[in-house]
C-alpha cells in the first residue's frame, strides 16, 4: 500500500535533511526502507528475463541507447540484475537534472552503492548543503597557482614518458596512455616518484577501479575482484594517513600537498580521513575518465592526418621546450580536437541521480525512489543541435560555429550544475600537455584497415581493441 501524501512527504523532508547533513546512519535507515518503483506505467522494454539488458550494456551500449531512443522517446525504463531505473534524454532532461530545483534528485543515493568501501565518501555522493561545503573547500587546490604547480610536476613526466615510444612500433596505445597517466598520477596526486612503492599503489588502485566493476561485490570472498579491490583501498589509504603529518607541514605541489593545507572559510583543515577519501576520489575521477579522452583523441588524429599536421603548427608555433600556463588558450585547436573527441566518445556515458519525490517530465509521472540517468551519448549527436554529427568536425567548437552552445544542456562530457566534473580545466591542462609532447615528436598513424573507433561505453568509454596505433619520430 503506497503511503499517505502527508506520510511520504514529510519522510522526504528527513531524508533530504540527513542527506543535508551527511548523517549515514540516518540514510541508511532510509535506503532500508526504499522499495522498488512502480514503473509499468512508463514507456520502455525490460529485456530478457532476469537478465534485462545486460548484454547490450557491456557490448554495444550506445547502439542500444539509440535503439530505446528511437523505440520509446526521451523517457523509457531499462532492467539489470544491479541497477534499474529510467533514462530521460536530451537537453531539457539534462536540465531538470543537473538545476535539481526543490532538492528533487540525491546523487548520494544513486551513487553511494557504486562506490562503497572503495571510494567512501567522495564528493560525487554528497548532496545539498554537506556537498556545497566541502565542494567549496575543494575548488581550492584547483585555482590557478594550484594549476601551475601540476603544470611544473607533469611537464618532465610526461615528456620523459612519452620520449620512451618505440619509433615505427605499433602498440596497444590505450595501454600505453593508461600507463603514463598513472606514473603521472602517483606523483602529481600522491607526491610519489616513480619507483616500487609507486608501482605497488598503482597496482593498489588498479584494483579499487576493477572491484568497481564486479557485480556481485562480496567482500568475503577474497579472491573477486571486489575483495581486491576494498584491499586496494586500505592499502592507498594506509599510505595517505601515514604521509599526512609530513604532507601537513610540507610545501609540495602535489594535490595531496593542497588538501592537506587548504581551509574553510573558518581556518579549519580537513581530518585525516577527509584528505584521505577526497584524495582517493581525485585519483579515481581523473584517470580513467582521461585516458578514455585521450584514447580517443588519439583515434580521432590518427584519422585525420590534416588536423594532426594543424596542431603540430599549433605546438611548434609556440617555439618552446615545455608549456606553461600562459601557453594553454593558445593551443586553440588543441582545445576543439579534445571537445570533439569527447563529443564524439564522452568518457561518462551517463550520470544517475535519485528521485526523492514524484516528478513530471516530458508528460510521463516518474515515481519516487525511481534511479533516473540523463546521459551525453544521445544528446551528443541530436541533429537538432549538431551540424552533420556522426562526422569528426572539431571546427564545430570555433567561436565562429560554436555550435555547442546553442542550448546550454546539449554538451556534457562533464556534466552540469553544482556536480559539474571540479577537475575540467585539469583535464583540459593535462590533454593539451600531453599533446605538445606528443605531437612535436611523433607522428600517429593506423592501418588502413581500421575504418571507425572500436569502443564500448560500460563502466567508462574505452576502445575495446586497445587501440592498435603506430607513432612514428619525426
Ligand atoms: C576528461 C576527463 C574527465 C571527464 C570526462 C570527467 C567527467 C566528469 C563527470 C561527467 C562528472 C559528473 C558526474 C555526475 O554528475 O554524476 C565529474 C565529476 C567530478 N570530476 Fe571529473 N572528469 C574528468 C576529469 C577529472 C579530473 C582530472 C579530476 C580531478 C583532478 C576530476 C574530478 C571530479 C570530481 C571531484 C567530480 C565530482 C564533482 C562534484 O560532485 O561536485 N575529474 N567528472
């Protein structure tokens, strides 16, 4: 029997408060509590039985968002034996979403089950007032005398990497760009040279990302991946509690230097265990999500030799050995290749959220409790807003075309509104380093066999083959 309307609110009004508040032992009352939606009424198949659609999730899931698009219009509902819940598509969706007006949707209840004993309180899964504060606190190691350090930190690691290119050698380069990234990571974020206890939390954190993607996330079973996975966890975060001290007291420009030493507007530090999961979290939204950039980037110039040769000019126009920070608005074509590529192949496939109250969208009553997902891949190619958009355009991005911006919701590779992705202009800084590398040095090539971009978009964006290129020295 479905509560009373005065019952249901005011258990809403609690909820959202706790969630307010970041009171977990008051939203888990609530998550015990929740009970599945009533769904029938909405447009959409279930799949195959039990199953739902898990297949074409892990095989061809952009093929199938289309499909349901076409089939069903911008809402229609999808089963798998983890997650069930609605997709609502295009900008106006996007828009109800990331604006979240009244409080409508929770990203701690949509994305706090992904993330448990791996990335435990992270700020993607923090709501309202709890999520503002520490978002605020955040946004300081990402300002630009922060931003000049990382530059200072990744520039030799990254031309050292990338110099280590076997000349004429074709490789797997997603493995190769997962890699760098990595080695990177460890020193920008960590503060750790390369060299063994690198390499063993590399490995650590390798293992959070793959314990993410085992579905049935037993922790007693020491062997899955999950179990690796929360031990990957203790072991980063053993290594973070125990540098602490020093890091507090230290001058680095690594960003566990910064979350050790930034403040609120009070003078008060984060705690230990805050450095420690804030820091994990960075790690985890910063690498996958780049390397599935650049291994797309990487597709997208291997294809198109002209607009390879125009952002060398760009690169050699600089007449430098390294980038500084002055120098990033000036690589502009750099910046419209990395739009379109995550145009094209958006890293994030989709972002959930929580509806904590009935709503309206698009004439459909979606219920509460429902696990509503907007996501970039449908929107990103509307022939509404997009000029020819199945064609590798990047000019689309120049101040002359700027054709995302005819609708404010229809570009998201990084999301919107108060959870828009707090690392973008870092992700934008690294790509373009990375690039000026690259590029001044080699030339990237694919056989002539390989006429699109093999990729899958579940859990992250990737190239199902590894993205077999050639990068030949200049
Ligand atoms: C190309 C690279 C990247 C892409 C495509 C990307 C994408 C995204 C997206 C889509 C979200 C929003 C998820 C949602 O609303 O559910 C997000 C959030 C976030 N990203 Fe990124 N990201 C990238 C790189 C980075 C980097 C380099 C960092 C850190 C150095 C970072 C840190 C974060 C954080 C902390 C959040 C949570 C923000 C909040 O909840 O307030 N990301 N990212």
């Amino acid at each position: 029997m479905k509560a009373p309307a005065s019952i249901a609110q005011t258990q809403t009004n609690d909820l959202t408060d706790a969630l307010s508040r970041y009171d977990l032992a008051e939203i888990k009352r609530f998550q015990k509590r929740t009970k599945q939606p009533q769904d029938t009424h909405l447009p959409g198949d279930t799949g195959w039985p039990v199953v739902g659609h898990i297949y074409p999730f892990l095989t061809d899931f952009h093929a199938w968002l289309n499909k349901q698009y076409h089939a069903y219009g911008p809402v229609f509902k999808f089963r798998t034996p983890f997650l069930n819940g609605v997709y609502l598509i295009g900008p106006e969706a996007n828009k109800l979403v990331f604006q979240n007006e009244g409080k409508l949707f929770s990203n701690h209840m949509a994305w706090a089950p992904q993330f448990e004993s791996l990335f435990d309180n992270n700020l993607l899964q923090r709501d309202f007032k709890d999520h503002k504060t520490h978002r605020k606190i955040l946004q300081q190691a990402f300002k630009r005398p922060a931003v000049e350090g990382h530059i200072a930190l990744m520039n030799p690691l990254l031309a050292e990497g990338i110099n280590k290119l076997v000349s004429g050698k074709k490789i797997k380069s997603m493995d190769f760009i997962k890699r760098l990234l990595l080695n990177t990571g460890s020193e920008v974020f960590l503060g750790l040279k390369t060299g063994p206890e690198a390499d063993k939390l590399n490995q650590a954190f390798t293992d959070i990302v793959s314990g993410g993607t085992d579905p049935f996330r037993r922790k007693e079973i020491w062997f899955s991946p999950y179990a690796k996975g929360v031990r990957g966890n203790k072991l980063i975060g053993r290594f973070i509690l125990d540098n602490i001290e020093q890091c507090r007291n230290g001058s680095g420009k690594d960003m566990f230097t910064h979350l050790c030493n930034i403040r609120d507007e009070d003078g008060n530090l984060f705690s230990d265990e805050q450095v420690k999961d804030h820091l994990l979290f960075m790690l985890f939204a910063a690498h996958d999500t780049t390397t599935s950039a650049m291994s797309a980037t990487m597709y997208a110039l291997a294809s198109n030799q002209a607009w390879q040769e125009s952002l060398r000019e760009e690169m050699f126009s600089l007449n430098k050995g390294s980038i500084e920070f002055e120098d990033l608005e000036k690589l502009e074509k750099t910046g419209w290749i990395f739009s379109e590529s995550l145009r094209m192949y958006p890293a994030v496939h989709s972002m959930p959220r929580y509806a904590l109250r009935d709503f309206e969208f698009n004439g459909h009553i979606i219920p509460a409790h429902t696990n509503v997902l907007v996501s970039a891949l449908v929107t990103h190619y509307m022939p509404e807003y997009w000029s020819n958009p199945n064609e590798f355009d990047p000019q689309r991005f120049s101040p002359e075309r700027a054709e995302d911006k005819k609708d404010f919701n229809q570009y998201i590779p990084f999301g919107g509104g108060a959870h828009k992705c707090l690392g973008l202009h870092f992700a934008q800084v690294q790509g373009k380093m990375f690039l000026f590398h690259l590029l001044k040095n080699y030339r990237i090539t694919k056989d002539r066999k390989m006429t699109s971009y093999k990729y899958n978009n579940v859990p992250l964006t990737f190239p199902t083959d590894g993205l077999p290129l050639t990068f030949t020295r200049i």
